[in-house]
C-alpha cells in the first residue's frame, strides 16, 4: 500500500493534465514516500481520457477511473476516494490552483498528528463582486448550519484513512463535501496560500452553477429553513390576527371607513409569496427524500484500470 494517495477529479482538463501531472510528480518525489495517483475523468468530452489512459499505462503508480458521462465534482472525487489505498489521501483540483508545492507542507502536518490538513485560499485576485457574495454566503451558511464551513477551505484537503473510512461510510446521495468533511470531525488544522489562477482550461463554475451548489450547501444538512419558514408563517399569522383587531376597533370607534382595497390587496400578495417560498422550501426537501429514496449510485464507470480498488464500481 502507497503512503500518500492523491485523487484528482478531472473534467475537460487535458490543456493542463500533462503540466499538472509532471509538476505534481517532481513534487512526490522529494517527499521520499510512496506515493499513487487516482485520477477520475468526470465524463470529459475533450481529451482528458485518452491523456489519463496514457499516463496511467507509462506508470504503475497512476490510475484512472472514467465516468460515462458528467456527475459533477462531488462524485468524482467520491469515486476517487474509494479508488485511493493510502494511508493519507490528498483531495486536488487538475488546474494547478491548488499548488502541488504544498504538499510537503500538508504532510509535515499530518505527521503532527492532524487527520485533516486543509489549504484554505485567500481570495486574491478574484472579482470584488464574486469575494463579497462568496463571503456573504458563507456567513449564511454558518448561521444555518449545524456544521462549520470556512471560507476559502475548499477541497484542497488531505484526509487521514480514517477520514476518508468516515467520509465513504456516509451513504447520502447528495454530497456537500464542505459540509461532510466537517461532520466527520477529527483534529483539523489549516494553514492559508496565496490564490492562483487556473493554469490553462477555463473554469466550470459559472454563476448558475455556484448559486445551485450553494442552494445545496444550505439544504443538505439539516431542516433549519423549514422551521423558520413555520415561525415565519406563525409570525404573520400573529400580526394578520393583530391586524383583523385593529380594525374592528377602528370600526366600532369611527364607523365604516373606505374599503381598503390597497392593504387587502398588499396582504394577499405578501402572504401569497411568503407561501410560495415556503412551498419551495418543502418541495426542495421532498425532492431530495425522492432522490436518496431511488438509492441511484453517485456514478456510473465508463472504465478504470483500478479494478483493484475494491468497492470503485459499488453503488451507494
Ligand atoms: N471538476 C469535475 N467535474 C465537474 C466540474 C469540475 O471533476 O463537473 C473538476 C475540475 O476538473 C477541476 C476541479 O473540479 O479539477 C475544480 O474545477 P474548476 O477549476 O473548474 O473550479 P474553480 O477552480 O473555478 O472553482
Ligand atoms: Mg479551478
């Protein structure tokens, strides 16, 4: 069994795989361990394939898993855990973002003891827009979560086997890593590195994308927006009762007063969209009790020359 298992979630990448995969190497080899590659092709539809397919068979220590089609990050880097054997995984991105320089870095940590060692980004050289939602957001998420999520702590992570033995028995289908890294618990420390821009290729995460990761994020793990929208919906039916009051004492004081067509109207609409929201909020939910109901696995293997990862083809 290799010491250090780095998996790296690859879709459309092959401007950059060669570069990544020549710098990640010199990398490993200073470090004196042993070492492999799990790489997954998330269903590319350029090259990636054929490049992994290449470099897995001019080295025994690179393997590939390749998806039929595109399940997103998440899967992929599921499908990479269980593909890993080592007894400490390193999770990486194939644009060189993540800096393979700080591996050494990472597995000094680790031998202090620290089952995850996380790599956190500043934000530099982002837009100012994207930095302020972004931390925005996660002052959100830390309000409605149960778990603590950072910013800037992403996947960049290497996990302890015993981490990743927590991670993959967790059966969810809908997979927050951000959230489950921090579920499983454990010492954890992290240090921060200066941002860097993609290598080649181009960023997957366009705006509709990151606002659906997002959205998943807030949901996956626990109820809380359900039961602020019950207090919500209790709160103004308090204020509505209020209300109905005040205007009958406005009545039995000063008589009939002109229809108010306006405030009704105004009520009508508030309350109108305030139900909706919150339908939208349950339907969320049941549409995800739907989807882990179905039991689908998170994947589906095109082909892998790991075949002996023992449960890379398992659904769950
Ligand atoms: N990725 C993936 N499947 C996807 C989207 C992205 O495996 O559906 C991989 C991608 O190849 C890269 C990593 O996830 O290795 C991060 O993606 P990207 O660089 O596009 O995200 P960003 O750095 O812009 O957040
Ligand atoms: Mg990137």
């Amino acid at each position: 069994m290799p010491q250090i298992s780095i998996v790296v979630p690859c879709f459309n990448e092959s401007e950059v795989i060669e570069t990544f995969h020549a710098t990640l190497i010199q990398v490993l080899e200073t470090t004196g361990k042993t070492w492999e590659l799990c790489y997954v092709d998330d269903g590319s539809s350029d090259h990636t394939r054929a490049h992994l397919q290449e470099l897995a068979s001019a080295d025994h220590r690179t393997r590939y898993t390749s998806f039929s089609r595109n399940f997103g990050k998440e899967s992929a880097m599921l499908a990479g855990l269980r593909m890993s054997r080592g007894d400490a995984v390193i999770l990486m991105d194939a644009d060189l973002q993540h800096p393979p320089a700080l591996i050494p870095r990472m597995l000094e940590l680790h031998g202090h003891g620290y089952d995850q060692v996380v790599a956190q980004r500043d934000r530099a050289g982002e837009g100012i827009v994207r930095t302020r939602l972004s931390r925005a957001y996660y002052r959100l998420v830390r309000r409605f979560m149960d778990v603590e999520v950072i910013d800037g702590a992403g996947d960049f992570r290497l996990l302890s086997r015993r981490a990743v033995t927590a991670l993959l028995s967790l059966p969810e289908n809908n997979r927050f890593s951000k959230g489950l890294f921090s579920w499983i618990g454990f010492d954890s420390i992290g240090f921060t590195y200066e941002n860097v821009q993609r290598a080649a290729g181009q960023s997957k995460w366009g705006g509709r994308r990151l606002l659906n990761y997002g959205i998943d994020g807030l949901l996956s793990f626990n109820s809380r927006p359900l039961r602020m929208a019950i207090h919500g919906g209790l709160w103004l039916f308090l204020s509505a009762l209020f209300y109905a009051l005040w205007i009958v004492v406005n009545v039995l004081v000063d008589g009939v007063e002109t229809p108010g067509y306006a405030t009704l109207i105004t009520v009508i609409v508030a309350l109108s969209g305030v139900q909706i929201a919150t339908l939208g909020i349950i339907g969320e939910y049941v549409g995800r009790i739907y989807c882990e109901s179905k039991r689908r696995p998170h994947y589906v293997i095109r082909e892998t020359d790991a075949s002996e990862a023992s449960d890379a083809s398992e659904s769950g």
